[in-house]
C-alpha cells in the first residue's frame, strides 16, 4: 500500500513531445512507472518513448483510461493544461511546471475542487511511491521502499533528506514534493491525513519551509488527528525577512512565516524538528521505535 | 515586483478611485513649486520600497510653502531602513475625518484573492493583526464570482452606515478587485481609506506588489519597475536563470534548488559561518550557468570563500563540475572553494574536477565547516 499512486496507475504526460516532457517520460518509463498515454495538440499518431501520442487529454483518457497526469508544460500555458486535465476526465493532476502566475492557479483550483480533482503542484517535482511509480522528475534511484511517508514544500531538500534516510537503510511508502508555490494543490494536512490513513506507513517526516502558515496549521492537524509519529524540517531558519527566497511562496512579510514560529508550532504539538538535515534519520529512528514498543 | 506609492496613486486615479492631487519632487526646487501650485496644506512623503515610513521620519505635513521645503530639505536623501530617499510626493492634505484599512491579497489556504478591511485605519495594520485580529474583517472572494455588487456592499456596510459612503466604498472595494486581477497583483492596499469633508472618501496612500510569474503579461507593470543597485543584481541573474539575493555575510554559496539553498545558508549558519547570498542555479543546469554563477559570486567583493552544494536531480552533477571547470580557467581566482556534488552523475563530475585540487567534501555539515575553516585560516 501507498498513498495516491501505485505500480497499476496509470499515467498520462501532458507535454510529452517537449523537451524536458520527453526526456522525463523517458525516466519515469525505465523506472516502471506505467506511462499509457502523451498528449501534444497536433502530435497525435505519434509515439515518445513507445507512448502512444493523443491531440486531447479526453481522447488519451478514452483511449487508455488514465486516471492521473503529470504536466510538462511552459507556465503560461500550465493552468489550462490542467484545466484540460480534469475537464478530460484525470483524477489526479501533477503540475511540474515553475512559475504559473497565482491568479492562474487560483481559478485552477477552484475548478478541481468543483469537479473533485486533485491537483498537486505547480512548481512541484512530483512523487513517487518506491519500487511502483515516480511521476515526475525525481531520481527514482535514492529512494528505497519502505514505511515512511514523506512530503516536502521543496524538490532538492528532498532528495537530500531521502538519501539520508535511504543511506540509514530507513525506507519510504510515499514521497510528496507538494510545491513551493503560495497557492498550490494538495497540502500538508490532505497528506497527513492520506498518510494517517494509509496501512503501509508507519512515521511520517515532513519538510517545510518559510513563509505563509501552512506548517502552523499541519501542527494544529497533527495534534487533532494524526496518532503516527512525525517528524520535521524547516528550511530558511536564517532568512532575512522581506526577501524572496527563490519559491514564489518563501518569504517572511511582516514578521510572520519566520522559521521559528513554525518550530515552535510544531514542538509545541510534540512534532520533533530536526536543526540540521543530517538529523532527520535519527528522529525517524527513534519515532519509530516509540511507535513500535507502544503497539507491543 | 513593488512599486512606489506614486506609482500606485496614477493605477488608482486610471481606474477611477478617488486620490488627491500629488506631484513627484525630486529636487528641493520642485517641492517648493508643487507646494505653490497646490497651494494650501500638503503632506510630504518620501518614496521609498519600504514599510515604517511615518515612523522613521518620512512623512511630514506641511502648512505653508516654507514648511514645506523645510519638510522636503529633511526627507530628500534621507535613510530608511537601508534605502536612501531620492524623490518626493508633495499631496494635497485633505482634512481627514475617519480613517480605515483596506486590501486584497492572495490567500493560501482558501486558495483565494483575500479582502480584507478595517477600521482600524491609518496605523500599521500588521499590529492591529497581533494585539486585536477581530478589528479585520476577512473576506475570501470566489474566484468563479469575482467581487459583486452584494459583496462590495456587504463589506461597505461593515465599515459605514452613511448609504452615501457605502455606495462611494462599494464602488472603491469593486475597482480595487478589478485592479487586482486585471495587473496580476499580489497586494493592493489603501491605508488610510480615509472620508473628508462633505463626505467623501479618498485613498491617501496605496500600495501596490506584483506577482513575479505575471509580468510576461503585464508589460506596463514590469515597465514600473525601479530596481535598485541589489535587486538589479538580482534581475540579471534571473535572466540567466539563476536565483540570487545578497546577504551580508562572507561565505558565498552555490546550490540547486531554492529549498537547499536555504537549508545550505542555515547548515552554514548553524556551525558559526555567516552566508554571502542565496544562489539557487535552478534544474538542467548547463555549463554556463555555473560560469555566470561563479562570475556572480566573485562580484561581490565580501566572498572570501565559495561553498557549492549540488543535490543532482535534473541538475547534472558532471555539467556543473563542467561549468566549473571554465569558470577556474576563466576566472583565474585565488577564491578557495569547497565543493560537495551528489546525485545524478555524480561520480562522473568528481572525475572531471580532479585536476582542480578542490576539497571535495561528502556532506553538508562537513562543506559548511570546511568553508568556515578556510574563512578563519584567510583572517590569520
């Protein structure tokens, strides 16, 4: 079990005939992930990657009966691509595109919610349930299958928290790249609720970072609803406020969003926040442990 | 991107929102000639990027003409939290009877365009959200309905009772939505919104920020942009897809990714180092990318160190030892660096900086402590 993918979803890429659309296609392919489809208006009779090529989503859906798509498109054609997507009938969107302007992303979410789609993303590197299916742009090679849940607001700090995990021979059920942007899809508390819910995992480590309120909220979820442990990281503990710090959604304004504020969130809800990346293995170590002699 | 108040006063006025007259002085010259054509009471303020004004001095009325350029001689070159002020705005002091608070941004968790309003006005809103959230009134607006009449109305009536005030409001709140979403805004706020004599409402100040990912459609808005010394910096890295903000301290990084850029600085941080910059050279990285990294990173005359951090992911590992590589050759710097690569074609890039007699370190913790260690044998 995982959470949202597993090695019989099936997937469809928006954007397949581009540049980064197919070389991406290309890894998730010799990954295993179960590609059936590749959308490109025009393109269609084609084939990337020996991925059949469809000039709509509702023809690849038709056609294929994918239920989720990763888009490979330039941002300022991303929100109607995954307009496309949940109107053509996918269930779960994966927008790897950067740099979606906000108003955009705005009316993109409030047509999924209308129609019950999920999104995660923009701005995201996707996700990946080891050893079954990598949607997007992760190297499939650091993670290793396991029981730990992951989701994290950035794509690089991932992969060095995974490889450390990996490295201490702890596994993961599901990684979330949720997505740097300040209005996104999927979030924290949808996740740790998926988690929560989801047999296969047992600890659930999550990396934020400045800016917004989001992490605050996760500790007020967590110390609601979720009996797992959880451990977290933010990013930006040394941030000067007012500056952008590369994600459109990392900035401190006006005093709050500050790193601080989110681990005391967190502490204070018996969250353990790791100072330093290379601490993250040892708390889950330990969590799980806890977790272990509890249910003995 | 920000704009100056000045600017936002001429986006309100386009629209059709009542503002008072104002005049942009940069000169001692001007702000004496504005003063005489407005002729009556006006309020001095400096146009600078930055909150706290009032407080640090910046804003002054102005009975006479004489007391005006006096107001002037003080703000004009005056220092704001770092920023030097090089004009003025010289406005019309209409008589404030009652002032409020108003402004739209974007909302994470309802995923909205926010409105919110107060009247609670005039003063710094932030400490209004701290010591008394209740006096905001909070208003996410559908984005499938966009601010209607009933809507404007009702937040209208939360802050008037006068009709004749409501409808003025009403019409201010509908414009300033419009505003919002037809520039790509991310902030629009007017505080004060204040009512003047006979009734009738005015924005005495706005301030207006822009979503970065829009300005490919908003020419007009990136037009505005008056960035300074730093933030031109900054642009330029962007046009070669890089990710910089300039810090103050002298450990000059370089990483993928703006989530491990962070983590980078605090990683360096916590071990007692202080980070030049965040860098962030951004996914499929080429060779040049790293040169005009490493030519940014050298241009700043307080880098006396340079840490490379790449997690390789769609960033290869053996481009940006390649990249690396002419830089050195380039460059021909006495800079030490320190360098960890992992990831995608890690293996491959170590070979290809082997020749460099770089200290290739295995983790983060040990790359910042090494790059610590350099920065204290240079001081002795």
């Amino acid at each position: 079990m995982s959470i949202l993918i597993n090695k019989d979803t099936k997937v469809l890429v928006q954007g397949i005939t581009g540049r980064d659309g197919s070389f991406h296609t290309g890894k998730m392919v010799a990954y295993g992930t179960n590609i059936v489809a590749g959308v490109s208006p025009g393109k269609a009779g084609q084939e990337v990657h020996n991925v059949p090529v469809f000039n709509t989503v509702e023809n690849a859906v038709k056609a294929t009966g994918a239920t989720v798509s990763v888009i490979f498109i330039p941002a300022p054609l991303a929100a109607d691509a995954i307009l496309e997507a949940a109107e053509g009938g996918i269930k779960l969107v994966v927008c790897i595109s950067e740099g979606v302007p906000t108003l955009d992303m705005i009316k993109a979410t409030a047509y999924l919610k209308k129609k019950g789609v999920q999104l995660i993303g923009a701005n995201c590197p996707g996700l990946i349930t080891p050893g079954e299916s990598m949607i997007g742009i992760l190297p499939g090679n650091i993670f290793k299958k396991g029981n730990v849940g992951l989701m994290s607001r950035s794509g690089t700090l991932t992969y060095l928290m995974v490889s450390l995990l990996t490295d201490n021979n702890i596994g993961q059920s599901t990684c979330v790249g949720i997505g740097g942007d300040p209005v996104a899809g999927l979030y924290y508390q949808e996740l740790l609720e998926m988690f929560e819910n989801d047999p296969d995992t047992e600890a659930i480590v999550l990396i934020g970072e400045i800016g917004g309120d989001a992490e605050e909220r996760a500790a007020q979820y967590i110390k609601e609803h979720v009996t797992k442990p959880v451990v977290a990281f933010i990013a930006g503990q040394t941030a000067p406020p007012g500056k952008r710090m590369g994600h459109a959604g990392a900035i401190i304004s006006s005093g709050s969003g500050t790193a601080e504020e989110k681990i005391a969130a967190f502490e204070a809800v018996g969250v353990p926040v790791a100072r330093l990346p290379v601490e993250i293995p040892n708390l889950v170590k330990a969590a799980l442990e806890k977790r272990l002699t509890k249910s003995k | 991107m920000k704009i100056h108040e000045y600017q936002a006063r001429q986006i309100f006025r386009n629209y059709g929102i009542p503002v008072p007259e104002d005049k942009l002085c940069y000169t001692i010259a001007e702000v004496e000639q504005a003063a005489k054509e407005l002729n009556r009471m006006v309020v001095v303020k400096a146009q600078v990027l930055v909150g706290g004004r009032g407080k640090a001095g910046g804003v002054k009325l102005a009975k006479t003409v004489t007391d005006a350029v006096a107001a002037g001689q003080k703000i004009l070159g005056m220092d704001i939290k770092g920023y030097t002020v090089e004009k003025v705005l010289v406005a019309d002091a209409v008589e404030i009877h009652k002032e409020f608070y108003v402004g739209l941004t974007i909302d994470r968790n309802t995923k909205s365009v926010l409105f919110m309003a107060s009247a609670e006005g005039g003063v710094e809103i932030e400490e209004v959200a701290k010591t008394n959230p209740e006096a905001i009134h909070k208003i996410p607006i559908d984005p499938t309905l966009g601010m209607t009449d009933f809507i404007a109305r009702k937040i209208a009536f939360k802050l008037f009772t006068d009709m004749a005030q409501v409808k003025q409001a009403a019409d201010i709140f509908k414009k300033m939505y419009q505003i919002f979403i037809e520039t790509d805004a991310s902030i629009v706020e007017i505080n004060p919104l204040a009512t003047s004599d006979g009734g009738k409402i005015y924005a005495l100040d706005g301030k207006m920020n822009f979503d970065d990912n829009a300005l490919f459609r908003q020419a007009e808005i990136a037009a505005m942009n008056e960035p300074d010394e730093d933030e031109k910096k900054e642009l330029k890295a962007k046009e070669s897809g890089l990710s910089y903000i300039r810090l103050d301290g002298n450990i000059g990084c370089m990483v993928n990714g703006a989530g491990l850029a962070m983590a980078t600085m605090d990683v360096v941080k916590h071990f007692g180092g202080s980070p030049a910059n965040f860098l962030d050279i951004g996914g499929s990285s080429s060779p040049q990318k790293v040169v005009d990294a490493m030519n940014l990173l050298m241009s700043d005359k307080n880098v006396k160190v340079i840490m490379i951090n790449i997690f390789g992911g769609i960033t290869r590992c053996d481009d940006v030892a390649k990249g690396l590589v002419i830089a050195l050759e380039q460059l021909k710097t006495d800079i030490p660096i320190v360098i960890r690569l992992s990831g995608t074609n890690a293996e491959e890039g170590l070979r290809i900086i082997a020749d460099q007699n770089l200290p290739i370190v295995g983790s983060l913790s040990e790359a910042a402590q090494e790059a610590i260690k350099m920065v204290k044998n240079l001081a002795s």
